[in-house]
C-alpha cells in the first residue's frame, strides 16, 4: 500500500467516521456534546467547558511527551557538545564524519 491521494483519503475518512461515531469504549462526538449540554445551562458554557477540557488534554500529553526529551539529555546534551567541539577543530571534514553517524 502506498502513499497517493486516494490512501490518504480512506485514511483521513475512516478517522473522521471514527470521531462522529466512537471507538469501543469511547463516546461518539453526539453522547460527548449532550453530555455537556445536559451539565450546563447555556450553550457558551458547555462549549468553554469542553475546550478547557481538551486543552487540559493535550497539555498533560504534551508534558507526557517531552518527559522522553529529559530522559535522554544527559546523553544528548554532552553528544552535541562533544560534537560541536570536533567540528570546530576539524574544519571540513566534520560534515563527513559527522554525516556517517
């Protein structure tokens, strides 16, 4: 299966029927809406609420995902400056030894 048009489509298809209707174990879109309908008296409120809801998300998988970057930075840090301080005595020929790591 390659990557063209008509694939990125079915992909991009599936994922929004995905969305509307849910995955087992998860809400569809409509049973989340009214569900925050049915907690608040307006509209405005319901909807200011759910975005705080997935921001909230999203900032707590973020915090997830960059806890990988401080795992390796003990490495990754004393990697860059080691390389740094080879390229800087070597000129040229860095990018070519730096390029088959």
């Amino acid at each position: 299966m390659g990557i063209n048009e008509g694939n990125i489509q079915k992909v991009l298809d599936w994922t929004y029927e995905k969305v509307l209707v849910g995955i087992p174990g998860t809400a569809s879109v409509y049973e989340i809406s009214n569900s925050y309908l049915s907690k608040h008296p307006t509209k405005d409120k319901a909807i200011d609420s759910l975005i705080r809801w997935q921001q909230s998300k999203t900032g707590v998988n973020g915090f997830a995902a960059g806890l990988g970057g401080i795992a390796v930075m003990p490495v990754a840090i004393p990697t860059n400056l080691f390389f740094s301080y080879v390229c800087s005595n070597t000129n040229d020929r860095c990018h070519c030894s730096y390029s088959r790591i």
